[in-house]
C-alpha cells in the first residue's frame, strides 16, 4: 500500500535522477527546491503528466526523502536507491510523507496560525482514538475529542486571561475559532496521505494509517524506557553516557535516544560527535549508526573520505552491505587497519586499564611488535605518541616497553 500511495511519486523522482544529475539542466531556479517552470515542462512531456501533477509529485518525493535537493541541484534519497529491494525503505519514506501531512495539504488561509498549530499538535491523539475504535468514527465524535484535547493543551499552557476583556459581539481571539472546519482540513490532509478514508461524516484508518499510529506508539514507550536517563541530553553526552553499560543495554539507551528526535538530525549529530577528539566516542557514535541502519548510509558514505573516520565508516558500509561483522575488516587497507589500532589503543588507554591495552596488542594486522611500531610511526595518527607511552607504561615485558618507548620517542622528536 506504501508502494501504492507513493507510485507517482517514485516515478517523478527516476526522472529526476536521470535528468537533473550535477552538469545537467537545474531543479530549481531559487534553491528552494522548488522546480523551475522549465523543469516542470520538461518532466511533463516526459512522463505525459501536467505541470501541475510533476509538481504535486515532486513536492511528495521530497517529503518522503525520494528526493533531496541541494541548491539547484536534485539527488536521489537512499529511500528511492533502495526502493525496489527494500520494502522498510518504501515504509520510512511513507512515514515520512505520513509525518509531514499538515505540509502535503496547507492548511486554510483564513485560519489563524496558532489554531491550526494547536490542531496539528492535538491530533496523534485523535489518530490513536482512530486505531483504538478499529473502524469508521462519526466526525462528530472527534470534533469532541479534538476539542478537549485543544483544551488540555490550553490548560497545560496555563493560558489565563489577563488584562481588559473583549466586550461582547467582539472581533473572536484565537481560542474562539472553530475547530469543524480545522478538523475537516486535518482528516482531508491525513486522506491525501493515505492514512485513513473520510467521507460521509465519518473517518477510517486505513491499514497504513493504523500501522504508522502503531509504530509511533512503540517509539514514545521505548523512548519512556530508556534505562539510563540520556533521551534528552547530546548525542556526545549520550555515547558517554553509555561508555559503560553493557551493549544490549547501550544499544536500548540508542534506540531510545534515535527515537526522540528526526532521524536526519540524530545522524548529523553522531557524526559530529565522532569528529571530536575522544576516540572512544567515535567508535561508539558508529555503534549507534549501526542501531540506525538504513537511513544513515547517505552521510556515512560522505564521511567516508576523512581520515579520522574513514576506517569506522568502511566498516559500517561493509556491514551494511552484508559482510560479516567478523571479515569486515578485509575491506581496510593496511595502512587503514593501523589508523585504526591506534585509535582503538588510544580509546583504551583513555579509558580503559592497563591490561586491556596489553591485550590490544594481539589485534594488530602485523605479525611482529617491530612491524606494528614501524608501521604505527608512519601512519601519522595524532595521537600515536601517547599511545606508544602508555603501551609501554602498561607492558610487563621491560625489553618490549623499552622498544615502544624508543618509538614514541622518534616519533616526538621526527627521527628515524
């Protein structure tokens, strides 16, 4: 049924892949996104479509992440890349169209703004009623609920009237606009998405509808169990958070975290927070991507060609593709796997104790403590020196931390 809904939209967003690639003729004229009145004409003879009708499906494509654009210039979403091998790639670009239903539909020009945000807001409760009642609500019955939702939300606002009172047959504020015809927009606009049917005076989730209403009532109760109390702290202070925890348990604290916030911008912010400087949190930013999926392939692709993060990303886009966890690191170089050993050692030494860093020795590609130290040393990991001084701080073997030692040293002052 997703596969349904967003057909059309699907359609336009090939075209656009293989007409509006870099060097090619532009999406837009204003870098909104919006497509120029060219390109709409172009797409229209194309797929023997209106201009109109490219439009209305080019704005679905980009709700749904078929589509991204980026100044004037359209790219696919991994959401159309994936969208005849994975059916949950067509399920998360509905959603997404699912999320965004008070933009597919604009509300009514002659409502005042904070009515309608306070509608948008009032009506996942309104779906829930919807899925609870398992079949078709008289309209009248939500207008009821949507009208003491609104209330609650007024109440939780602590909206107390203050100062002089409009006299009586007064212009209405916002709180005295009529909510029927803001619910008839909502039910349309939920229609128009595919969520649920609206017609002679009642209401109906479709399948769909009562699947996404489902799936955002697991998120709000996964996002309410997070053992360890980080929802809503930064992805940096959430990865520490989780230094310690077991991974089953720090992998709960993830999905509980991911599902607080947009998708795009929790990604975003694990990766910037894998661009700092503490080895350890880069390595579980990267963990938490992993509890991701999907969705994250787009930016850790991108990050893919900066150094710190190369061998992390290599890793993940392996797994992803389908390696097993234990042979993805055949797709690293040497110089790679080196990269990041000493990343590792200095996320171990960092945090970790002293035999762990021992141990980390054995999980080096090279054969000999000699190899290792050499090819550590040209690698050129900023933190290479402190790492070699700890190892050597840690090791029992005197003759062996004398070696390290001697490397550090070179490697501070530049000698060979």
């Amino acid at each position: 049924m997703a596969r349904a809904v967003l057909a059309d939209a699907a359609r336009v967003a090939h075209w656009a892949d293989a007409a509006l690639r870099p060097g090619r003729q532009s999406a837009s004229s204003d870098g909104t996104g919006t497509l120029s009145d060219a390109t709409a004409e172009r797409a229209a003879d194309h797929l023997g479509l209106t201009p109109d009708q490219v439009r209305h499906d080019w704005d679905t494509a980009r709700l749904a992440g078929l589509i991204e654009v980026h100044g004037d210039t359209a790219r696919p979403g991994w959401r159309l890349r994936a969208w005849h091998r994975d059916d949950s790639a067509v399920l998360r670009g509905w959603v997404a169209f699912f999320d965004a239903w008070s933009i597919a539909h604009p509300e009514p020009a002659d409502r005042a703004p904070a009515a309608v945000a306070e509608v948008v807001s009032a009506m996942p409760q309104v779906l829930s009623f919807l899925q609870l009642s398992a079949g078709p609500v008289p309209v009248e019955q939500l207008l009821d609920l949507l009208e003491q939702r609104v209330t609650e939300l007024r109440t939780e606002r602590c909206e107390i009237p203050y100062g002089p009172q409009p006299e009586p047959g007064a212009e209405p504020n916002t709180e005295d606009t009529p909510l029927a015809p803001l619910l008839d927009w909502s039910l349309r606009a939920l229609a128009s998405v595919g969520a649920l049917t609206y017609g002679d005076g009642q209401a109906t989730l479709t399948p769909l509808g009562s699947w996404a209403v489902w799936v955002k009532l697991e998120q709000i109760c996964v996002a309410a169990q997070s053992p360890a109390g980080n929802i809503e702290v930064s992805a940096e202070d959430m990865l520490r958070g989780c230094a310690q925890l077991r991974p089953n348990a720090a992998r709960a604290e993830y999905r509980a975290w991911l599902a607080a916030r947009p998708v795009g911008g929790a990604v975003t912010e694990l990766i910037d927070a894998a661009r700092g400087e503490d080895a350890l949190i880069r390595g579980l930013a990267f963990e938490a991507l992993r509890v991701v999926g999907a969705p994250a392939e787009p930016d850790v692709r991108t990050v893919a060609d900066e150094t710190p993060l190369r061998p992390y990303a290599l890793l993940w886009l392996a797994e992803h593709d389908g390696a097993d966890p234990e042979d993805a690191h055949e797709v690293l170089t040497r110089e790679e796997s080196t990269w990041l050993w000493v990343d590792t050692a200095a996320a171990v030494a960092d945090h970790g104790e002293a035999p762990l860093l021992v141990r980390h020795l054995e999980s080096a590609v090279q054969p000999t403590v000699p190899a290792l130290l050499a090819e550590v040393r040209a690698v050129g990991h900023p933190r290479t020196v402190q790492v070699l001084v700890a190892l050597a701080a840690a090791h029992p073997d005197p003759a062996l931390a004398k070696a390290v030692r001697r490397a550090a040293f070179q490697v501070h002052t530049g000698g060979s």
